[in-house]
C-alpha cells in the first residue's frame, strides 16, 4: 500500500472532508540526518478540530499516524482546520 493511502487510511477515525498529503521527499534527499522514511506536507479539514486548539489537533493527527512515524515518515508538516476556518482560507472575501 502506498504511503498517502496508507495514512489517509489512519485518518478515517477523523471523519475529514478534505486530507491533502504532498511528498517533499525529493526535496530533503541527502540532507543530514535523513536517515529515513519521507518528508510530507499534509492538510487536514474535519470537524472533529472543532474547539480543538492548534496543538491538540496536531497530537490528534500524530497519535493517528505513530507507528508510521517510526520508520516511513521522517517529517511532517501539518495544516489542521476546522471546515469553516478551510473554507474562510479559501474564500477569504466571504
């Protein structure tokens, strides 16, 4: 299984309407201390953030995805937003 899927996949327990995941692995390749696993970029929309503070939606995320962290992701980049706050983001005259 491929990596995006397989983390799209631990994420279903957050009911998200939109997970965005790019791989910026050839970005970092050769860098010190890339001993391993890859380097994504992730956006995260679900109503479970909601009343949720930033750091508490971070943990939610990288509890979900710990195991993969171990060995398959070395980095990872974070977007968390509530539907409003995404839709705000990309409408921002509304």
């Amino acid at each position: 299984m491929a990596i995006v899927e397989k983390i799209t996949n631990l994420l279903a327990g957050l009911e998200a309407t939109h997970i965005g995941i790019e791989d910026e692995s050839e970005l970092h390749r050769g860098h010190r201390g890339a001993s391993g696993g890859g380097h994504y970029r992730m956006t995260v929309v679900s109503g479970k953030f909601r009343g949720e503070r930033l750091m508490a939606r971070h943990r939610m995320v990288y509890g979900m995805v710990s195991e993969m962290m171990k060995s398959e992701i070395h980095a990872l980049s974070l977007h968390v937003y509530t539907p409003e706050e995404y839709q705000s983001k990309q409408n921002p005259s509304t």
